[in-house]
C-alpha cells in the first residue's frame, strides 16, 4: 500500500510560520516532509521533533569527503538524522549543469548509505512540442538507477515537467497520470513489477491548493512535491489536509 507523501522544496527560501503545517500533519494521515536550505536544517530537526513532519536535504554531494569547496557531504546529512534527500532537481540539472552521470553517482551513494533518495525527472517545454518526452524521462530514469540493487524500498521518484515549475502551468491530471504510468511501467523494466507498484511517485509543478486534489485522485499519482506553495505555512498546511481527505 502506498502512502501519500506531501513534501515542500523551500529551494532558497524559508518558511513564513511552520507551525499550521506541524498541526496539519498530525491531524492527517498523510506522510510530510519539509526540505528547507541546508544551514537551517537543524533549525528545523529541533522545529519538527514531535511532530510527524520528516526532514529531507535538497542536494548531497556524491562524494563522502575532500576538497570539495562548498559542497555537503552525505555523510553530514547522515550525522544529522536526515533521511530524504533530493537528487537531480532540475534547477540543479539546469541551472548548475548536473549531468545524468553526477546525479547516478549521486543516487548510488545515498542508496549506499541508507537515504531515500527523491530523483526528480522531467522534460523541458522544447522536448515535449516535439513529443520526446517520454523518451527524454526514460533515460533519466536509466542512467539514475541503473547500478543500483540495494535498498530499492527506499527511491521515490518525483516527474516534474520543467515547463510547469513556477510557471502557473501545472499538468493536467491527466497529463501527469499518463507520465505517472509511463513512470512506472520504466521502473518495472529496471526493478522489476513489484519493486514498481510500491514504489512512491510524485508529481511537482506548480502544485497549489486548488489542484491538488485532482492530482492525488490519480491511480499513479501518490503525492506531490510542492515549491512555491509550501512556503506560506497556512497554505501547505491546507494542501496536507486536503491531500488527508483524498486518502479516505
Ligand atoms: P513549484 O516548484 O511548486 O514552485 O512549481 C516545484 C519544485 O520545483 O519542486
């Protein structure tokens, strides 16, 4: 059985107020992770204890030590009690000039080290008008996980269409289920059927309030991975209660 999994990527951003999402997440029985900056990781452990909220990292170094000016190794997220860990986010991907390659390593070193990787897949807008965007999430999807064998319970995969994120253009339900699918008939070829139908799939790109209901309802679609709209407290506490009201 998959469980829901509501989680905000705070990208260079902090919360206004964490504390309706804190009593959000305990009246919903739904998974919630937060994803705050690095330097305020901690702030946030001590923020959450108690509360159902988990802690996840926006990026790791695929290296566990060295001169590696300004980077953060896996290891520190370990010492931290940080779980979750992001990789391969497409402002990473695009902005930073992440490789497939890099983000494999990556994805290998957190399964290595017991983390739970989210790999975030997506096409841009030009891939998709020329209708290679299956194509373009399916060798994302096999360079990333290629290697791996272990802890496979782990991996969450979040399809983020780099033409929704920001944007206002959220996919439509319809359109994020059919590459939900996709998804995971991929992840079948790699893993095998049943490692596949537990496996966790979100979708991220301008998830708000008023969409994701419609999202949630999907067969495929088993949570969200929210940017903008999880930085006002009130509101990504709403989306965990609606997304508590889709599960019943
Ligand atoms: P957005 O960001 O919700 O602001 O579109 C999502 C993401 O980048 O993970």
């Amino acid at each position: 059985m998959r469980r829901i999994l509501i989680a905000g990527n705070w990208k260079m951003n902090v919360i206004d107020n964490i504390n309706p999402v804190i009593d959000s997440s305990m009246k919903n029985d739904v998974d919630v992770l937060i994803m705050p900056p690095f330097i305020y990781l901690e702030r946030f452990n001590t923020a959450i204890k108690g509360s159902r909220v988990k802690l996840g990292a926006q990026n790791m170094s695929s290296q566990e030590k060295g001169a590696f000016t300004g980077e953060i190794s896996p290891l520190f997220l370990k010492e931290f009690g940080i779980e979750y860990v992001a990789i391969g986010h497409s402002e990473r991907r695009h902005i930073f000039k992440e490789t497939d390659e890099e983000i494999s390593l990556k994805m290998q070193k957190a399964i290595d080290l017991n983390l739970k990787p989210i790999l975030c897949v997506g096409e841009t807008e030009s891939q998709r008008s020329i209708n290679k965007h299956k194509f373009v999430v399916e060798n994302q999807l096999k360079i990333a996980l290629g290697g791996i064998e272990n802890n496979l319970k782990n991996i969450i995969i979040a399809y983020e269409p780099v033409w929704a994120i920001g944007t206002g253009n959220t996919a439509t339900p319809n359109d994020a289920e059919e590459m939900h699918l996709f998804i995971r008939e991929q992840i079948s070829f790699i893993f095998g059927r049943n490692v596949s139908s537990e496996m966790t799939l979100l979708y991220g790109g301008s998830v708000t309030e008023e969409n994701v209901k419609d999202l949630l309802r999907k067969d495929n679609i088993d949570g969200v991975l929210v940017g903008g709209s999880s930085l006002k407290g009130d509101k990504f506490a709403k989306i965990i209660e609606i997304a508590g009201k889709t599960n019943i």
